[in-house]
C-alpha cells in the first residue's frame, strides 16, 4: 500500500515528463530501447522476489532521502532555478521519476529488498532519455566507427576502398555513412539485451562487465558488417539494394547476429564460472 501510494503520487507529479518521454520513444527511433526498460526492470524483481523484511529505521531514512532528492530535482526544473533546454529538463524530471521510485520501493520493503533488486532498480535509469548534447556525440562515434569498420571489412575481402570522412569509395560505388545510418536504435538495443543477458546468466560482476564492454565495440562492428554487405550485395548483384528492404529495415538481422555472438561469449564466460566452482571444491 505504502509503494501504491507513493507510485500514484509520482504518476501525478511526473505524468507530463512521463507520456512526453514515452511519445519520443514511439517516434524517435534513438529512444526506442525505452520501450524494454520497464516492463523488463519489473520482470527481474518479481523473478528474484523475496518477503520484504519490514520497516526498520534504515530503511526510513534511505528513502526518505531518495524522496527529498527527487522533489529537489523535480523542483529545479518546475520553477526554473537553472536555465534548462527542453531536452535537459525531460532527462532530469525523468531522472527524479526513477530516484522517487527507488525511494518508494525502499520505505515499502525495506534496504534489504532495494539490495536485491538493485539491478533491475539501477536499470529504470534508461528510462531518462539521453539529451541532445549527450545524443550527438554517441552517434558521432557510431557513424566513425562503422565507416572505419566496414573500410576494414572490404580491406580484408580485397575491394579496392577509398575512406574520406563518412564517405568510402568502392569500384562502381560511393557511400555515406549519414546519421541515419549510424545503427544507434539496435545499438542501444543490443546493450541494454547484454546487460539483462549478464545478468541473468553469469554471476562475476567481473564476468558481467566484460561482456557488456564487448557489446559496445560490436555495436560497431555489426553496423559495419551492414555497410559491407549492402555494398557487396548492391555491386554484384544487383542495385535495387541499397534501397530495398535490407537497407531500410534490415537492422534486426545484423542485430540478431550480434547477439548470437554475446551468446557465444556468455557460454564460454559461464563455462569459466564453473570450472572455477569445480576447482574451488576440488580445493576444500
């Protein structure tokens, strides 16, 4: 009752910032992973539920504080005591909306409970969405390093490339890697899926942070592997491709073979989890 009513009193606080951030996820393919976030954050906490421990002194006082932060956020941005564009006030206000919520879950059920759903809690912060300034030089390093990989993908197939900038020159054929092109929609997808898939499956924190790091390289490097094969298919085969469907919603293709390639890393980290267990008992 206590989580109910703290909920309803965010929803009433916050509801603008909300449904405005939920319309940017419906028609901004850069906020797409949004959509995931809480509806997964909740599946995580119920799979991992345990009887809350009750209120304790603690747990009033954590948050309570989360509580104070949030109104304090929430106010900053209401009366205007910084100068904020449109874009920073949505990320903060949604950045409060998550801080209020772990406050709530903490006076309902205790720290011992926030300890255990930490992650799926810590993983509501997608929900802010990222702010133009912050945006523009994520995608910034997506266009390079897909230019760079896809020059490296036709270097190793042996086709004569030419790198200027964002373009790459090809026998028969000149291609930009545009801002559009930059793949940040399934890249974003891929990490948030990697970070869900670690853990669930792996227990090292270590273990985990690996496999994420690798995830943002390959991010790159699927969107490459796009670029290359458009290319090669439109110049030996025929080029209706580079504005057929492959080219315009070709993406989950290229992303489902990227998380085959997680998958294949999160098998081979958990078979090093278990020999370690199995050397360990070995030891005792």
């Amino acid at each position: 009752m206590v989580f109910a009513a703290l909920g309803a009193i965010s929803f009433a606080i916050w509801w603008g910032p909300f449904a405005s951030t939920f319309a940017l996820a419906l028609h901004d393919e850069r906020y797409t992973h949004i959509l995931l976030i809480l509806p997964i954050s909740v599946a995580l906490i119920v799979m991992d539920w345990k009887s809350p421990e009750g209120f304790a002194g603690v747990s009033v006082s954590v948050g309570g504080g989360l509580l104070v932060v949030a109104g304090m956020l929430a106010g900053i941005v209401r009366w205007n005591v910084v100068a904020l564009p449109p874009d920073v006030q949505l990320s903060v206000n949604m950045a409060a909306f998550v801080v209020w919520w772990m406050g709530a879950f903490v006076l309902a059920f205790g720290t011992r409970a926030f300890r255990d759903a930490l992650f799926p809690l810590c993983f509501l912060f997608w929900l802010v969405p990222f702010p133009e300034f912050v945006l523009e030089p994520i995608v910034s390093w997506l266009q390079r390093g897909s230019t760079a990989s896809a020059h490296w993908l036709f270097a190793i197939a042996r086709v004569p490339v030419e790198q200027r900038g964002m373009l790459l020159h090809i026998p028969g054929l000149t291609l930009e890697v545009a801002p559009e092109c930059s793949s940040i929609r399934s890249s974003l997808v891929l990490v948030v899926t990697t970070m869900v898939l670690a853990q669930l499956l792996l227990r090292s924190p270590w273990r985990r942070a690996l496999v994420v790091a690798v995830a943002i390289p390959l991010s790159v490097a699927k969107n490459g592997l796009r670029i290359f094969t458009i290319a090669m298919l439109a110049t030996r085969v025929n080029r209706s491709f580079l504005m057929g469907r492959l080219h315009r919603e070709g993406g989950v293709i290229f992303l489902v073979i990227a998380l085959a390639a997680i998958g294949l890393l999160i098998w081979m980290v958990r078979r090093g989890e278990g020999e370690e267990g199995i050397t360990a008992s070995g030891a005792d």
